[in-house]
C-alpha cells in the first residue's frame, strides 16, 4: 500500500500529545485496562482514581479519539501505517516515543505488533508502561533494543519484580522522576526510555 501521512494518520486513529511528553504519544481508553480498570475499583493501587479517568481524557473528542485508535487495532495494516506515520513525524531525527499515557496492552497480539512497529522504527526509542505483566512476560520473540517496556507496580509505595524487566512505581512520599520538578514535563530526562535505569518511582498524581 502506497501511504501518506493522511492515510495513516486516520487508519491508526491518530496520536496523542500530552503536554508532558518530548514528542507525540499513544493512548486508547483507559477503561478498556484489562488489569488497570480492576485494580481503579481498588483504594492504595496505583490506578485507583486514574489521572486518565478524569480531566481532559473525559473529553468528548478525547474519548472518541481514543476509541478510534482502539479499534484501528484489529485493521491487517495496522503495523504498517504506524510505522510510516512514526518515521514520516520523525524525519531524520531521534525521538522519543510513549505507548500508553492511556490504556494498557489488550493482548498478546498487541504487544506483538508493537514490537513490528518498534523493529520499523529504529531511529525513535520507544517506552512501553504495563500493568500487564503476564503479556509481557509470556512473550518469546526478541525485545528490540529501541524498545523499553516497564512493569508497573500496582500499589502504592511498592515495586514490583521485573524479572529482567525495567519497572516503574508510583510513591506517596518519594520519587526519582524529576518532571514534578520541572512544570510536569519532562524536559531533557529521558529515564523512561532508558532501560539501563531499573526503576523509575513517579509521584502520586
């Protein structure tokens, strides 16, 4: 299939662009969560009131944006339209991509595609958020190494074991993502894309 940026753009159901994040991202409907969406019944988890439950992701476009993309998952042309629409942003330059400032994975095969678009994309590093750890560890393939996946704690104040994974906690008291500290962006740090940094503690938000 001949693409343009158009064509894939709609095919995928565009992308996101949180004002926290260096370059563009990726969402779907965090009440689409198959782990997230149980442990957000749950005081002291992680996602129990889900910074993408309320604010701006409650957007009427937001959300239809999100279920767009949702949808656009089960299209034979997925991993080739985001790949072109990735590396057509992307131009020349490295970036930094996010999967999932909303949602999670929905399967095995999601993570199998997202890996293809990884492998398509090997100029922009990729982080990888999940509270689907089985997915993530179930999978044989090779991990590509512009790709980052890190398994999230699911209570508050706790790690999780990554099992040669990176990981990620979220802490009521303590953090080492300095975003907080910066407006809530990110800024220069790229520690969430950065495999060799083992754990990344986000505060309460």
């Amino acid at each position: 299939m001949l693409w343009t940026r158009k064509k894939a753009w709609n095919l995928v159901g565009g992308l996101s662009k949180p004002g926290k994040m260096p370059w563009w991202s990726y969402s779907i409907p965090a009440v689409n969560c198959k782990t997230g969406s149980k442990l957000a019944k749950i005081p002291g988890t992680v996602c129990y009131k889900c910074y993408a439950l309320k604010g701006s992701y409650n957007f009427p476009d937001v959300i239809n944006a999100m279920e767009r993309r949702l949808a656009s998952l089960r299209d034979p042309h997925w991993v080739d339209a985001m790949a072109f629409l990735l590396n057509d942003l992307a131009g020349k330059k490295p970036r930094h991509f996010r999967w999932f400032d909303s949602g999670d994975l929905q399967n095995p095969s999601h993570l199998h595609k997202i890996v293809k678009v990884c492998r398509k994309t090997p100029t922009i590093q990729h982080w990888l958020p999940t509270k689907e750890k089985k997915i993530v560890l179930d999978y044989t393939g090779d991990i590509p190494d512009n790709l980052t996946i890190r398994i999230s704690a699911y209570h508050l104040d706790t790690t999780i074991k990554g099992e040669g994974f990176a990981t990620s906690s979220v802490s009521t008291t303590t953090r080492t993502c300095p975003a907080y500290d910066n407006d809530g962006k990110c800024g220069t740090c790229r520690k969430c894309w950065d495999p060799s940094v083992l754990n990344v503690t986000y505060p309460l938000h």
